[in-house]
C-alpha cells in the first residue's frame, strides 16, 4: 500500500514522543549498519532454523521426538518466524519510509513481538529443564512427559500473544516532521502508557527470565564442580560463553528501553538528554536484538562437532537422537538417567555432564 493512501489519522503525530527512527533515518551510518544486521541475521538464521525443523520433522523417526525436540522446534519456529519479517525492515531502511501501511505495520510488530517472548520463554523453560536435570535428575525423569511440556508450551504462547497486546495496540504509522517520510513505530498518548509499555517488556521479557537463567546456570556450574573436573571445566566456559552472548544481545535493547521510561519520568533538560539518548541507541539496539534468533543454529553446529562429519545433514537429528555412549561402569538406572544430560541453554546445545551426544532420547 502506498503511503500516500494512508488515513489521516495515521499521518498525523499526537504521541507523547516518538522512538527516534527520525535519527535513524537521518543517519547513514546507522541505516548500514542496521541493515547490515538484519541481512546478517536472516541469511544465517533462516536457513540455520528451517534446517532444524526439516531435521526434526522429516529426518527424525516419531518416537525419538522428545521433551528436548519439542522445545528445540517451538523455539526454532519461533526465531524463524522473527527473521521472516526482517524484509519489512530491511525495506523500510533502504526507502527511508514505511510503504506497507497501518495494518501491516501493526501485524508485523505483533507477530515480531509474539514470537520474540516466545523465544525468550521457551529458552527459559529450557534453562529450568536443565537445571532439575542436572540438581534433581529423578525428580526431572518423573515429571519429564511430552504431555506436560507441550501444555507448558501452550502456555508459554498464549502468554506471548497476550503480552504482546500493547505492541499492536500503540504501534501507529506517523509521518516525520523533519523529513515528510512515514514511519512505523510506537505511539504513546501520554507519558504513563510510554513508562507501562516498555517497563513490562523489559521486567517480562529480559530481568524475570535472565535472572532464572543466571541462576539455573549457576546451580548447575556448582554441580558441576563435583563431578568430572575436566568436562566439567569445558561445559562451564561454553555456559559462560551463551550466558554472555545472551546478555550482550538483549542488554542494549532494554537499557534503551529503560532510558526511555525514564526520559519519560525526567523533565527539563535532564528528559531531552536521556530523549536524545536513547533515540539515538533504539536502531541499533533492536537490529542487534534481531541476531539473538539466529544465533541458536550455530551454536548447535559448534556442539554437534564430528557429527557433521559422519552423518551430513543428518547430523541435527543424530546429534538430538543421542547415544549413551562413554557412561562408564554405571548401574541401568543411572545409565537412564544420563542420556537425560545434554542441556540446550540459551543459544546452544551444551554437554552437561558424561553424554557426548543430544537428549532427545526415548524416555517420557
């Protein structure tokens, strides 16, 4: 739709402030760079997430599809998903100027939102899984069904759909002032909606779930501690490793978003230098947010190792099927339950104690 035949209403700029793409527009440097992002992270992360899927729908047999398959394809689809609307933002940065109109630019945002928190959540129900795996391991063999992960799950993405409401609601195709373009973006009729709105995707969306994240990583690197000093030591730098990546993906986005709530907060010059700050910091910030959906299938490579070279493009369902190999002089019930020990966390698939390979095994 062109923008010529938006509605009026949708020209005109009545929101409390807006979210600084006018600076992005206006900078040359920041509209490369983001769509130097954007392009980064589709052309790595679709492939690397259809992959995932082929490999769990089509290349894996039914009945090694488990608790760990179901997780590791709901949040495939939901980082597939998130990179598919990339062109929208890729297109609005090359034109300068948001061409889809109002209905498209609500539904993209919600659809980014949706399966952004969906992503999120699934990554810390992950970190949870693994954590009682690691700390309770037959607590977590009796609990861990299919049944009840896909309710969960179900949860998760009726959660995400909910909170999501206030991205399609405040997003609002507006023309800049300075530059005459339109721009798609968040539109906040006064200051307390701006200071709602960004303050519960920050809490809901990154403090809750990295704070569960950090501290199921953290009781599992002090279990580890007691066990194999050796790959015990290895395991720990890759979990530093995703914890980190993790953080540096998000942390920028949110400290925009907190700056912006408090921008909103301040007054006088104090509200005009957070305001400039963060208008200046949100592109950047949510192009480099965009990369945190592609990063999983790499990871899954690196942790897959030889597997590349003896199955091909089996090596997804190989690596998620798993063996038990190298469980030692071990009785059976222990042998169960460290086929239960690979743990996907944020971003990869890591070897949390003996097993070499996935855990997508049989047992539910």
């Amino acid at each position: 739709m062109a923008s010529s035949s938006l509605p009026s209403h949708a020209i005109l700029n009545p929101c409390n402030q807006t979210s600084g793409n006018n600076t992005l527009l206006s900078s040359p440097t920041s509209s490369v760079a983001g769509i130097v992002f954007l392009l980064l992270a589709a052309l790595i992360g679709l492939p690397g997430n259809f992959f995932v899927i082929w490999s769990i729908l089509w290349k894996m047999k039914p009945s090694y599809r488990s608790v760990t398959c179901i997780l590791v394809l709901n949040l495939a689809v939901a980082d597939g998903v998130v990179l598919l609307l990339t062109p929208f933002f890729i297109l609005f940065l090359i034109f300068k100027n948001w061409l889809f109109g109002v209905a498209v630019c609500k539904g993209v945002y919600y659809l980014c939102c949706v399966n952004m928190f969906a992503s999120i959540f699934i990554i810390t129900l992950m970190s949870v899984d693994r954590c009682l795996a690691v700390n309770q391991p037959y607590f977590s063999q009796a609990i861990r069904k299919k049944h009840l992960v896909i309710k969960i799950l179900t949860g998760i993405w009726l959660a995400a759909i909910l909170l999501s409401i206030p991205a399609f609601l405040f997003r609002q195709v507006l023309k800049d002032p300075f530059l005459g373009h339109h721009i798609c973006e968040p539109c906040h009729a006064t200051p307390g909606l701006a200071i709602f709105h960004f303050s519960l995707e920050t809490v809901v969306a990154f403090v809750i779930p990295f704070t569960v994240i950090v501290g199921c990583y953290s009781a599992i690197l002090i279990r580890l501690r007691g066990v194999r000093r050796r790959q015990g030591a290895r395991t720990e730098k890759l979990i530093i490793a995703i914890v980190i990546s993790f953080a540096v993906l998000w942390v920028p986005y949110h400290i925009v978003n907190m700056l912006q709530v408090a921008s909103n907060m301040a007054s006088g010059r104090a509200a005009e230098r957070l305001s400039q700050a963060w208008k200046s910091g949100r592109a950047g910030a949510t192009a480099l947010a965009f990369l945190s959906s592609s990063i999983n299938p790499v990871l899954y490579v690196f942790a897959a190792g030889n597997l590349i070279k003896t199955s091909g493009a089996n090596f997804i369902a190989q690596f998620f099927e798993g063996a038990s190999d190298g469980l030692g002089k071990r009785s059976p019930s222990q042998k169960n339950l460290a086929k239960d020990s690979v743990a996907v966390v944020p971003g990869a698939a890591v070897v949390m104690e003996q097993q070499p390979l996935g855990d997508c095994d049989r047992v539910d």
